[in-house]
C-alpha cells in the first residue's frame, strides 16, 4: 500500500513526539524526541530545531536520518526516511513553526527558554508502515463533517440583532454542535487593550469581566496574532488559567475576576473573531478529550469567528445608530430606603458595591455617570446616543464597543445579584434599575485623577 504523508496528518498534531534517529561520522547513533515537527508538504517535513547540537553536527557529517511518527488515534507507527536540505530562520516556515513553538512555550511558562533557532527541512525520501508489537487501539466514532454543524451553530445567531442575544445563541449552538467541553467568548477592549470574557458555557462559573492580556496564553496569543492556535494534547502543559485560578473571596478582595478553567482539558482552540481588518475578540474552546478538535474542525470554527465578529460589529453598529422613539423621561427617585454604598476609585474607573467588585475601565465609568444622573436628576432612561455623545465619559473614539460595555456591565450586576440593574428596553435604549438608594463615594471629587 502506497501512504503519503497527507494521509498522516494526525502523526504531525504533537500528542505524541517523533523520534529522530541520525548517524555520526563514527556511525555512532543518536536518538532524539521532537515536539514538533511540520508537514510542509507532500515532500517534505520541517524539524524545529532548539537544542539540537548533536543531532546538528550528525546531520552535518551525514546528511540522512530516519524519522518515527505516531498516529494518536491508533497507535499506528510509522517510518520516513530523510536527507537534510537546509536550516531556516526566517520565512514563513519558521514563523509558522515559531507561532506553535510560543503556544506551547506560553502554556508551560517558558517563553523565554523554549525559543526556536531554526528550522531544519527534509526531504522525505521513503514512507512505509511500521508493525508494531501491540494491536493498535481502535479508531473513535467517526462523528461526521463539520460543515453542517458550522451551518448549524451560524443559522442559530445569524438573525439576531441584540449583543447579547448574538453571544449566547452562538454559545448554545457551539455546545451543542460540537458537544466539547467548555467555550468562552471574549471581546477586545481597545481602552484597556486586553480581551474580556462576555460569556461562557460548561464551566462552574461564567467568568464574566475576567480578562487576558494580548500575547498571554492561547488566548491571548490567538488574538495578538490574529491567528487559530490549537493544542491536541494538554497533559503535559501547565494550562492557560490554572496559575491565575482564585476564589470568590479573592475576586471580592481584588479589582479582577478570575479566568474560568475547564479542569482536565486535553484539547484547546482559540480563534481570532476578526472581521474588517480588526480583531473583535477571540473564541475558545476547551474538551476533556485529547484531539477533540480535527484540523476540519478548526476550519470550521474559524468561520464560525468570522461570522460572529461580523455579526457583533453589525449589532454595535445598529446600536450607534438607533435613536429614541420618544423624549427620555425623567424620573423621580426610588424608594429611599435601604442604602446601597457604591465606591468609584478614578483612577481605573474600578467600581465596588458594599465593598464587592464590580467592574472596571469604561463600563465602571458609565454606571457611575447613570448612578449620579439618577441622584441629581431621578433620570433612570439612557439612550446609546446620549451617552455616546456625553464628553464627561470620555469613550474612547467612535469605536467605542458601547453595546459591549453596556453587556458586560448589565451581565456583571446580575451575575453579582447587586441590587442596581440595567434592563434593555430597546435597541439603543436602556433603563437603569436600583432597588434602593445610592450613595455614590468616588476618589475623583477628592481631587484624585
């Protein structure tokens, strides 16, 4: 039977390393594991190459070396027989091999260390099977293409009009198409430049508010580059949050919410959701099971991004654009009684109700500006318009992801059960709620900046 090294393509996923075996001048054998080594065509294979000066000065010396690669799925081994061609370190090669290097590195804490030097290209002379001692494990259930299930999980968000509405039919759909594990959705905050979790299912808790900064872990990564990042096979790597993991008494002691992790994930996806030339936000996925997520898969889910990035930036931008129906009204003041003590520290825009975070940045911001509308003028309506246009607030730029903030904000006071809340009478047109009275203490009528 013929085999070419597309047909091995799970061989390259890097659940299990490839054995490299070369030969010295002396015919002294070496053997080395790699971690990573790229189908880069039909052809030819790329090695990466870290610390590999015996296996370098072999390779110099005898320009052939044998490579055994191993099927995930089956156990199935098999042999390539190569000659060396060259080593590069720059490229397209090397960047594509770099980006899977820092992925990897990121998860485990060792960017620094685990740099890549080069990448050292074969040419695969000869492919053949090898037979093995132990029967190979059976196949899993072939679980169909993933066409229909991307079709499905767009159709379920496609007409939807309201931020919201677009976030959790998408997460719905997800979990239900692809029946993984865990899915986060996180969006770009361009004033504070990280991506923050708008919503989440299969984990304890949602995580909403919890952010990652560009370049920190596959999410982080993914959105920083604008690139899909897969991991098959986590059981080795420190997984992205689990250093970061903190209680409910911690969230409550710090300006932060902890990042929800998926305990025992093996499999990891992040997609940049970029539409327009800008990155909206990144989607994660995480499974129990190794190699849950096949290279169609992730093609699949790509799109997927794409369309959800559209989709929110069509919702922001019927949002902007919405104007009142009617004069907002204004409205007397509630029920004076009980109390609510709200703490605004300018400098963040970090917002604390009876001494329990909140929020922070812009959406901290906006909930105070409401706060002290409502004191001073028993105004309880706001338009998108309105604050959009109010200079106090200081958005940033017409690209400001109102719609954003303000779902994030009114999902925060509700996951928090506070005793304000924000309800969306329309598109463009929301109410602010507060089951008592306010007493706003901010650090910026101080004197603070």
């Amino acid at each position: 039977m013929t085999l070419s090294l597309t047909e091995l393509a799970a061989c390259f996923e890097g659940v299990i390393p490839s054995i490299l075996c070369t030969v010295g001048a002396d015919g002294t054998p070496n053997i080395s594991y790699l971690s990573h080594v790229t189908r880069l065509d039909d052809e030819h294979v790329g090695l990466s190459d870290q610390f590999f000066s015996k296996t370098a000065r072999n390779i110099r010396e005898n320009p052939r070396a044998a490579l055994l690669v191993v099927n995930p799925h089956d156990g199935a081994q098999y042999r390539l027989d190569l000659q060396y061609c060259e080593t590069v370190g720059s490229g397209p090669v090397f960047e594509r091999m770099a980006a899977d290097l820092r992925a990897t590195s990121a998860q485990v804490g060792m960017t620094d260390v685990m740099r890549l030097r080069g990448v050292a290209i074969h040419r695969v002379l000869g492919l053949r099977a090898v037979r093995s001692p132990l029967a190979a494990a059976p196949p899993e259930a072939w679980r169909g293409s993933a066409l229909p299930r991307m079709a499905a999980v767009v159709d379920a968000f496609a007409d939807r009009t309201e931020l919201g509405e677009i976030v959790d039919a998408a997460l719905d759909a997800l979990e239900a198409a692809f029946r993984h594990g865990a899915t986060m959705i996180l969006l770009h905050d361009p004033a504070r430049d990280c991506f923050v979790t708008l919503g989440s299912r299969g984990y304890g808790r949602t995580g909403i508010g919890a952010d990652v900064l560009p370049g920190e872990g596959l999410i982080g990564l993914s959105g920083k580059e604008g690139r899909a990042i897969r991991v098959s096979d986590a059981s080795r790597l420190r997984r992205f949050g689990a250093a970061v993991e903190a209680s409910s008494e911690q969230e409550n002691r710090t300006r932060s919410v902890a990042l929800p992790s998926l305990p025992g994930a093996m499999s990891q996806i992040a997609l940049p959701m970029a539409t327009q030339g800008r990155i909206r936000g990144v989607l994660f996925l995480e499974s129990p099971k190794r190699l849950a997520f096949s290279a169609e898969d992730e093609a699949a889910l790509a799109l997927i991004a794409r369309q959800l990035a559209a989709a929110i930036a069509l919702s922001e931008a019927d949002a902007a654009e919405a104007a009142p129906d009617a004069p907002i009204p204004r409205r007397p003041s509630e029920v004076a009684s009980p109390h609510i003590r709200v703490v605004h520290h300018a400098h963040d825009d970090s917002v604390f109700i009876e001494h329990d975070y909140l929020i922070k940045g812009v959406p901290g911001r906006i909930l105070i500006h409401m706060l002290e509308a409502f004191l001073s003028a028993g105004q309880v309506d706001f338009s998108n318009r309105e604050i959009r246009t109010d200079r106090a607030l200081r958005l940033p730029g017409l690209k400001d992801n109102l719609e954003t903030r303000l779902l994030l904000l009114r999902r925060r006071l509700e996951e928090k059960n506070a005793p304000i809340r924000l309800l969306r009478l329309s598109r463009g047109r929301i109410r602010l709620h507060v089951a008592g009275h306010p007493i706003v203490m901010s650090d910026r009528k101080s004197g603070a900046q």
